[in-house]
C-alpha cells in the first residue's frame, strides 16, 4: 500500500495535477510521448523496471499504469 501511495506522488508531480489510482489517463491534461518518458524513467530509476512505452499508452486509468510500476 505504501508503494502505491508513493507512486501516486509520483504521478501527481509528473502529471502536474493531483492524481488518483480511479482517474481515466485520457481525462488528463497532457497524457503525452513526454509524460510517457517520464514514467518510463521513473520506473527505471527508483523501481528498477524496464516498461514498454507502448505498454503505458495502452494503459486507461491510473491504478493500471501503478500496476506497471509495481
């Protein structure tokens, strides 16, 4: 539960807006190539997991992009 709580702030600050795990991706600003890089390399760098960006782009809400993560 703490890790997700912990990617949550992640997102928020990469998404520049408050996120849930419940939020459709396609109802945030910005859901782009960029903020796509820069969940890649936040899993990258903090969780150690290599995802496909295309992997990301599929993703509909919030909670299946942590699931990525995790």
């Amino acid at each position: 539960m703490m890790k997700k709580n912990e990617i949550l702030k992640y997102l928020s600050d990469i998404f520049e807006t408050k996120v849930k795990d419940t939020d459709k991706v396609s109802k945030l600003p910005n859901f782009d190539s960029i903020i796509i890089l820069q969940i890649m390399n936040l899993a990258k760098t903090i969780y150690k997991k290599n995802i496909d960006a295309q992997r990301i782009a599929n993703c509909k809400k919030i909670s299946e992009i942590i699931d990525l993560i995790i």
